[in-house]
C-alpha cells in the first residue's frame, strides 16, 4: 500500500467515525498531529495537494475542509447556505451592534454596504489612494538609512496612515491604532479556539477603537460643514444630513471599525509575506525590480500577488452550513456536508488547485485574473480588494526600485510572527 493509500484509508476512518474515536490510532494520529501541526499552520499546501487528489471534501469532528478549486467557488457563492459565522464577535467589537462582514444576505447588508461604497469609492483608488501610499511608502524608504523593518516601519505605518487621512479619523498614536487593528482582527478571524486572554485584549482594543472613533466624529461634527474637507467621514456626516437610515453616530463609527480592521493588519501581512516570497527567489525578485524601476505596475503587481499566492493572507474562509449540501455534486468525490458542519473553504488550496490552475507549483506571472482568491469569492468578497490591488503594490514598490535589495544579516532578516500576524522582517538596500 502507498504513502497516499495509508493516508487515505486513515482518513476514510477518520472521517466515518466522526471524530477520532479509533484507540489504537488515537495516540499516534494526535501525537502526528500535534508535531505536525506547527509545520502544516505554516505551510500547509503539501497536506491540500494530498487533500485534493484523495479526500478533496474532508470532514472531520464537524470541521468540513474543502480544497478543490471549483467546490471552494461552490461553497463561497452559496452565502444562503454557507453562511458567515462573524456576527456574534462582531458584535462584541462594536459594542452590541452588526458589522456588514457578519451579516447575512439582507436589506441591512445592502444598506450598509451601498452607503459604504458611496463614500469609499471606487474613483478615489487613481485620485487620491494611489498618490498618497506612493508618497508615503517612498517618503518612508528615502529616510531609512540603508535598512528598515518592513513590518512595523512601512507595512503598518502606511495603512494605519492612509485610514487616518483618507476615513478623516487621524490617530493620537498610529501604533496604537495598527495594534488595536491587529488584535481585533486574531480576535474576529483567527482565535478558532476561543482563548480567553484574546478575548479579553480584544474587548480592550475594541473599546479604545469605538473611543478614538467616537472621538474623532465628535469633533468634525463640531466644526462648520462648510469647513469640512471632504474624507469618508464627512461623507458618512453628508449621509446622515440627507436623513438616510442607518447613518447614526454609532453606525458611522461601527462601519469605520470595521473597515478599518479588516484594512490595516491584512495589508501589513500581505506585503512582508509576498516580500518574503520574492527575497527566496532571487530571480524574480530581479524581474520585479526592474518592473519597478520602469514603473510598470501592471507587471510588478502580478509579481506581488503571484509571490503572495505562495504564502497568503489567510488560508481559507470559515462558513457554516445552514442545510445539507453535497459539494462536488454528480463527481467521484461527492461529499453530504450535513447541516450545522463549520466549513473551511481552503481558497489557498483552490489557488494551487492543477484542475484550474496552470502548473500550480510554478512561479508564473502570465495567470489569469480568476486564478486567485486572495479576496475571497461571491458576497462577502473583500470590501477593500481594488484598494489592495494598488495598495499592496504600492507600498513595496519604491523599496523594489532600490538596488541591492536583500534580507538584514542574521536573524533580523527572517519573516517573524507574533501571532497569526507578522512581527519582523529586516531588508537592507543601498
Ligand atoms: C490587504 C489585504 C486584504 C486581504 C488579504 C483581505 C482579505 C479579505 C477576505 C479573504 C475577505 C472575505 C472574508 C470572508 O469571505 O469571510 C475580506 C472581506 C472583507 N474585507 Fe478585506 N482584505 C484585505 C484588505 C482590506 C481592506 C483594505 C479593507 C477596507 C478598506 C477590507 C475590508 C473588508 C471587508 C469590509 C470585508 C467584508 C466584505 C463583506 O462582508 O461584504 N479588507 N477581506
């Protein structure tokens, strides 16, 4: 019997026993598991690729993992059925009130999401987001003295900046407000296990967020709407003027936490880690560099977003059924999810998935838009995803453009975590 026929067959066993009630194989499975398991958090691409050819749909302890391309799409554009489990944190952050990214599909959604996309839009990525990361990431390059730490001196200055001048909601501490962000962010997405002291820094973050924000709506209300400059806030300000429901202090406030979370830690994230793909490949960061320096952004932003395909933000999305399903319905692997099954739509696993995409293992800039799910698919597809498509690039782009690029000697120049976030990465430049 094969490696893949061992694994397999376990995991028949596994998964029609419902959990791991198998004695004999309990000690060693966990034992497998728990070394295992550091390993497969940091990298798990290796267990997918085995998933998707063997056991594509696995469920284990009610915990349904979904690997293949096509069945992820599947699972993320039926929001009736897979449905976003966020609501009841989400309400813990905002003080008792919902966030649109907990909602379900409803009118409340709908409101919310058009007054946000009338006041965050789509015109201001070319007029005023694009000018001001490229200002600020290359005014945070040039003062660097050969070196710098691309986490916490350009990755979470720059988004927490851009909230700041942009939303209109300027910080007292700009460290305060990316740490407070991050730790809302682990508390919301990432504390699967519901551990207590994240829970309660998270209450903290959150009440000094809704404090600061509360604060910074305060005080533009105070001055005359004449003497306003124009940021989402006002605009949010210009709303609740026009009568329009849902425009409350409290609602303007929630809907900027919310975004403003979702914003500053993932975008910090996704520039160390599609950086730290390109410095281990020294040729490609060469031809990412020289799309740079010419400034061809089209082709320097594939190389961001491929080299981010190898070590993404998240590695899938959580839903839960709300009904029986059968994901991968008609085919071989064709798998009952029952009703109540939490479900990990594994977008990291459908980005290497061969079926659809192209020689998945290779570094390739020439994919297609439709290869990536960095922003996640169907309803609750990233608010912010043409904003990163120019922030993330931004931000990297004027360290790119210098010669020399290259990790800081020793341990400095390593991608190190704090959590599920990045704490540190060390570049030197000439
Ligand atoms: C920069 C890296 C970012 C990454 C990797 C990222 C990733 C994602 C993903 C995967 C989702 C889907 C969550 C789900 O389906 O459960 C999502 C949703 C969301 N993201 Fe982002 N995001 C980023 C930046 C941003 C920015 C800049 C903003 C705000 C301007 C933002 C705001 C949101 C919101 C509000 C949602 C929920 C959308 C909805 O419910 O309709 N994100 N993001």
């Amino acid at each position: 019997m094969s490696l893949i026929d061992n694994l397999k067959s376990t995991l028949e066993k596994m998964e029609s026993s419902g959990s791991f009630h198998f004695a004999h194989i309990e000690s060693e499975v966990m034992e497998m598991l728990e070394r295992a398991k550091q390993h497969v958090l940091d990298n798990p691409e290796p267990v997918f690729a085995i998933l998707r050819r063997i056991k594509p749909v696995l469920i284990v302890k009610n915990i349904a993992l979904v690997t293949r391309f096509d069945d992820v799409q599947d699972v993320l554009v039926r929001d009736d059925i897979f449905q976003v489990t966020y609501g009841e944190k989400m309400r813990v952050v905002t003080g008792g009130n919902d966030f649109f990214l907990g909602m379900q599909n409803s009118p409340e959604y709908e409101r919310d999401t058009t007054h946000m996309r009338s006041v965050i839009r789509r015109s201001d990525i070319a007029d005023v987001i694009a000018p001001f990361v490229a200002n600020a990431a290359k005014s945070i390059v040039d003062s660097a003295a050969g070196g710098l730490d691309v986490v916490s001196q350009l990755g979470l200055v720059v988004p927490t900046r851009l909230v700041g001048a942009y939303f209109g909601t300027k910080p007292v501490s700009e460290t305060d407000v990316a740490g407070w962000a991050s730790t809302i962010f682990q508390y919301l997405f990432t504390d699967l296990n519901n551990d207590p002291a994240v829970d309660a820094a998270a209450r903290d973050a959150s009440a000094r967020t809704r404090a600061w924000l509360d604060d910074a709506i305060k005080e533009v209300k105070s001055r005359d709407a004449s003497k306003r400059e124009d940021t989402v806030l006002t605009r949010c300000l210009a709303l609740q003027a026009a009568g329009l429901p849902g425009m409350t202090d409290v609602d303007i406030r929630n809907n900027l936490l919310g975004l403003l979370v979702g914003a500053i830690p993932t975008t910090s994230k996704c520039c160390a880690q599609a950086l730290d793909e390109l410095l281990k490949r020294p040729a490609e960061l060469a031809k990412a560099q020289v799309a740079a320096r010419t400034g061809d952004d089209a082709t320097f932003a594939q190389y961001v977003f491929e080299a981010l395909r190898f070590h993404p933000n998240n590695p899938g999305v959580f839903r839960v059924a709300a009904e029986e399903y059968v994901v991968g319905k008609g085919q071989m692997h064709a798998t009952r999810i029952p009703a109540g099954t939490s479900v990990l739509a594994a977008t990291q696993s459908a980005m290497f998935d061969e079926r659809v995409v192209e020689s998945s293992k290779e570094f390739r800039i020439d994919r297609p838009a439709y290869n990536y799910m960095h922003w996640g698919v169907g309803l609750h597809t990233c608010f912010g995803q043409y904003i990163n498509q120019v922030q993330i690039p931004g931000i990297l782009k004027p360290l790119l453009q210098r010669g020399n690029l290259r990790r800081a000697d020793g341990d400095a120049g390593t991608l190190k975590f704090a959590g599920p976030f990045p704490s540190s990465l060390g570049v030197q430049f000439d």
